[in-house]
C-alpha cells in the first residue's frame, strides 16, 4: 500500500528544506530529508506528507516522485509547479530559485520537517545517507536498482503494531475509496 503523491506539497517541502538550509542543498541530503519527514509522519500520525512510491537504492531510501522532481523538474501525467521555485539539479546541488508558499502544509507537517531538517542538519548527503542504511530498516542493501518499500514495513520498522498498522491500511482504503466516489 502506498498513499497518492502531492506534487504541490513536494514543491512547498523542498523548498522548506532548501530555505531551512541557507537556499541550497545536495541532491541526496533533499532526498534522504524529504523520505525522512515522510516515514517520521508515517510512524506518529499514519499518514505521510508527500506519499509516493517509496524504494531502497543504493544509497538509500527515497521517494521515487521526489527523486524524478530533482532530477527532470516534472512528473508524467502530474501538474507541478517544482520548476516555478526549485532549480534544475547543478551536479548534485539544488536551489532555491524564490520564496515558496507552504500553505497546502499543515501546522504539524511544518513542524515535523523543522524537527527532521533540525536533527539532521549538520550532515552531509553521504553521512544522511549511511544514517539511513543504519536507523531505517525497511531499506535493503542494493548494488544496483531499486526495491519497494511497502508503507507497511515504514510502520512495522518504526515499532508500530499490527492492529496499528492495519488501521492505517484501513483508514487509507476508505480515505481512496471516498475519493473515487467523490470524483
């Protein structure tokens, strides 16, 4: 199970993390922080900020629509407005181009990414990197390629219990179901 992926809120995450960090970041350190603020979310609220897919690569963890934002500046099949505040990647650094909005984040997703963006500010994308290979156990080693993580094994690495984690499949379920009813 996966939760659908908010572009926009990608866009206002970034360009948090890049305020945060003086205007620019490495590309692997916005990475390794926007999967971070996701899975802490994931663990105390049971829903993500951004969802998305969610794999292990080489160098850890990530949000695969993320890491195409990054990489492209859109997404197929996705309005985005990534390119409007968020560089092309430069090698491995993004900038902020201006100020974003953060008005689609909530209060407590703020929050949380100031707390991420806090506890892991003084490491570099590579340190960010082998902390994640260290403290996430849903990630897996890879060589090359990628390998889903599913939300379940986010949840059951950050302690959560079964009947915890069932809900949270539940809620989301309903959550999709009232969606297309709606649409």
């Amino acid at each position: 199970m996966n939760f659908r992926f908010d572009p926009t809120k990608a866009t206002q995450v970034a360009g948090e993390f890049l305020r945060l960090a003086g205007g620019s970041l490495d590309v692997l350190k916005l990475v390794k922080l926007t999967y971070l603020l996701d899975r802490v979310s994931l663990i105390r609220r049971g829903l993500p900020v951004l969802g998305g897919d969610y794999y292990s690569m080489r160098n850890g963890p990530v949000i695969s629509e993320v890491l195409d934002l990054i990489n492209s500046g859109w997404l197929r099949g996705a309005q985005t407005d990534w390119a409007e505040f968020i560089s092309a990647r430069m090698g491995n650094q993004v900038e902020l181009r201006r100020p974003c909005e953060t008005g689609r984040l909530a209060e407590s997703e703020l929050l949380l990414l100031s707390e991420v963006f806090t506890q892991h500010m003084n490491r570099s994308g590579r340190a960010l990197a082998d902390w994640c290979h260290e403290h996430c156990a849903e990630w897996h080693p890879l060589t090359q390629g990628r390998h889903e993580i599913s939300v379940e094994s986010m949840l059951e690495a950050g302690g959560k219990s079964e009947a915890s984690i069932a809900r949270v499949v539940r809620e989301e379920a309903e959550t999709r179901c009232l969606a297309e009813l709606l649409n």
